[in-house]
C-alpha cells in the first residue's frame, strides 16, 4: 500500500512533458471543404461564362435584329421609291396628254373586235348549206327606220348618203321621220293610229307583198297635209324595189320609243308588234322568210337625254316614261332580240354616241347632229365589212 501511495505522490511530482497540440484533422470534412471551395469557384465561373454567353448571345441577338430591321427598312424603301415614281409617272402622262385628241383610227387600227365593250354581235350571212352567198360585187343596202336616216336625207350629209361614201354601196332610204319601231295598235287602224303604217312591221309587210295597199290609201286621205314628206317615195320604193337584188337591210330607229314610253318587250308574245322588240322581230321574220339571202343589221339607238316634268335634261339611265324601264334596258332587250333571230346587232348606246359625248353630237336630246351621224356610218360601215378585214 505505500508502494502504492509513494508511486502516486511520486508521479504527482513529475510534471507532464511539454507535448505539441495535435490537431485532428478529418479528411472527410476537409475533402467536403476544398469541394466546397472548389464548387463555389466552378459556381462563380459558371455565373461569370453564364452572363458572358448571355451578353454574347444578346449581342447576336441585336445582331441579328439590326440586320432584319435593315433588311426590312429596305424593302420598305424600295416599295415607296417605286411608288413614288409610278405616281409621278401618271401625273406627267396626264400632264402631257391632257386635252389631246384621240386617234380612233390608231385605236381601231386591228378591225374586228376592237368595240369589245359594247354588244356588238357582228354574225356573217350563211345559208342552208353553210356557205355564205356569192357576192356579185354590187352592194344594195335598204334602210328602215327614223330620224337618223330620215334627216337631211336627201343631203350629202344625210346618214344614208355618208354610207354610200364610205361603202360605195348603193342605199335605198325607206325612214319615215316622226315613226315608231312598237305600233300603236294591234292591227291596221288608219282612222286613230295612221302613222302606224309607217312602223317597221307594216313597212315590211308592203316590201315582202302583203296586200295592204289599201292601208296606205287610207292614210293619205287621213293624214292629208299631215303626212310625212317622205311618205310616198318610201312607199313607191317598197313597192317597185326587187329585193332580191338586195343584200342588207339595216334597221335603226332612235330613242323616240323610250321617250313616249312605248311597251319594250313581251314574255307571252315575241312578235307582239305593239312592243319595240316584238315589232323588230316580227318584220324581220317576215323578211327571213321571204328573202333568206339578205343579211340585217340591226342598230341600235343611240343615247338619248330624258326630259323631266320641268323640261329639264336628265340622264336617260336615271327616268323612265310611264311603267317602262331606262334606255339601256331598251336597247339590251333589242340586242337579245336581235340574237334570237340570228342577226348582226352594233350598239350605239356604248360603242359610238354615249351618255359621256352625247352633248357633242346632239342638235337636241334626241337628234344627231352631221358629226353624231358620221359617226354612226363609221360604225354601220365596221359592221358591213367586219368578215372582209384581215382579221375578220
């Protein structure tokens, strides 16, 4: 026991040796430190490349805008300079051609079809066998009608006159002024209607040799001093002219029909004569079948001013006389008339005096004036020789 108490009190005696603090050091934690460290380098960089590759790409981006802003900047002023320039085209091509005359003949210059906005129907005579009749180098040509042929008609400036200078035809004038194309009544009535001996139905009546002698006999007594001065060398000519030295028959009465609001057209009878177009139709069914070999022309009327309650011009496409319809409607049912019967049909409402040059070529409303009856030859003469141009 004291060996053991000595060795204590021994060993408190003996202090402890200057050791050096050893630190621990765990790899574990130390490896998760330096990764750590490392993570937060890698994060930094990665932030640092992240907002380079943003402001690269940014840049591209900006790039890339800047050269479809520019690309688009020029297409835009590509198109107003083309613009621009078109515009200023049109202003000095007005400029220099503003109040020059129009050469038809240059417009005209190809022949047939150069009228396509109208309803021209320009259709060859042909025959049973197909085949055009043979042309004996002689032009005979008998005109039915009003006022564009019955005025100055014995007049170098008369219509019928300018056409036999432009064809070298020869034209029977068988107008009558004051005439309707629709007759006032149904039947021959020289008492109350006498002027209806001078419509197109019984005219052709007289030419083909129906026996209404006596109708027109009638009518001098009745009309007396009142009869047009035509009267009597129409009728002789109808009577005494062997038609079948005839090669066209033109037909053309103007707008007087629209202006007394006379009936246009009926669904039930086609050959009403009391109508525009049933009276058209039924003479020139009467020639047909009489004289096959004549080739019609119908023309049209030419426009015409309407006349209001105040006696004032007004357009003919905006009034209408009675329950009729506009002028225009006149004449398209006239042209589908006109291809019903299979003949040749030249608009002058749209193709030679117009609403738009009317008041060039009207002595009035209604009337030609020599220039407006010019015109109208020219177009009878397109017609007539339309199948004889080069490209015809």
């Amino acid at each position: 026991m004291k060996n053991d108490k000595d060795f204590r009190e021994q060993s408190s005696d003996i202090s402890a040796p200057d050791i050096p603090d050893i630190r621990i050091i765990d790899l574990e934690a130390e490896e998760h430190s330096e990764s750590s460290y490392g993570s937060q380098e890698n994060d930094e960089d990665n932030e640092d490349f992240a907002e380079d590759y943003e402001d690269d790409s940014e840049y591209f981006q900006d790039e890339e805008r800047e050269g479809k802003k520019h690309r688009f900047r020029i297409n835009m002023h590509v198109i107003l300079l083309l613009t621009a320039v078109v515009f200023v085209a049109l202003i000095l091509y007005r400029f220099l051609h503003w109040g020059v005359k129009v050469d038809l003949d240059e417009i005209f210059q190809d022949g047939p079809g150069t009228y396509s906005d109208t309803l021209d129907e320009i259709l060859p005579l042909i025959n049973d066998s197909g085949e055009t009749p043979a042309d004996d180098g002689v032009t005979t040509i008998v005109a039915f009608g009003n006022a564009p042929f019955a005025d100055d008609r014995n007049s170098e400036d008369g219509l019928a006159s300018m056409i036999e200078d432009l064809t070298g035809a020869t034209v029977y004038n068988c107008a009558v002024s004051g005439s309707y194309l629709a007759a006032l009544s149904p039947q021959i009535d020289s008492q109350n209607y006498p002027m209806d001996a001078f419509n197109f139905y019984w005219l052709c009546t007289l030419a083909t040799g129906g026996p209404i002698d006596y109708f027109y006999e009638e009518v001098w007594e009745v009309m007396g001093d009142d009869l047009p001065p035509e009267a009597e060398e129409v009728y002789n000519t109808l009577k005494t002219l062997d038609f079948n030295t005839v090669d066209v028959i033109t037909i053309m009465y103007d707008a007087s029909d629209y202006l007394a609001g006379h009936e246009m057209y009926s669904d039930q009878n086609s050959t009403d004569i009391m109508q525009f177009t049933g009276n058209m139709e039924a003479g020139i069914e009467l020639l047909q079948s009489t004289y096959p070999h004549i080739r019609i022309i119908v023309m049209s009327p030419t426009y015409a001013f309407a006349v209001n309650e105040q006696g004032e011009y007004v357009s003919s496409d905006m009034y209408t006389y009675g329950e009729q319809d506009v002028l225009s409607t006149y004449v398209i049912r006239q042209y589908a008339s006109a291809a019903t019967r299979s003949v040749s049909f030249v608009d002058n409402l749209y193709g030679t005096i117009t609403e738009d040059n009317a008041s060039e070529y009207l002595t009035d409303n209604l009337h030609l004036n020599v220039a407006g009856r010019r015109l109208v030859a020219e177009r009878f003469e397109y017609a007539l020789n339309y199948y004889n141009r080069e490209d015809g």
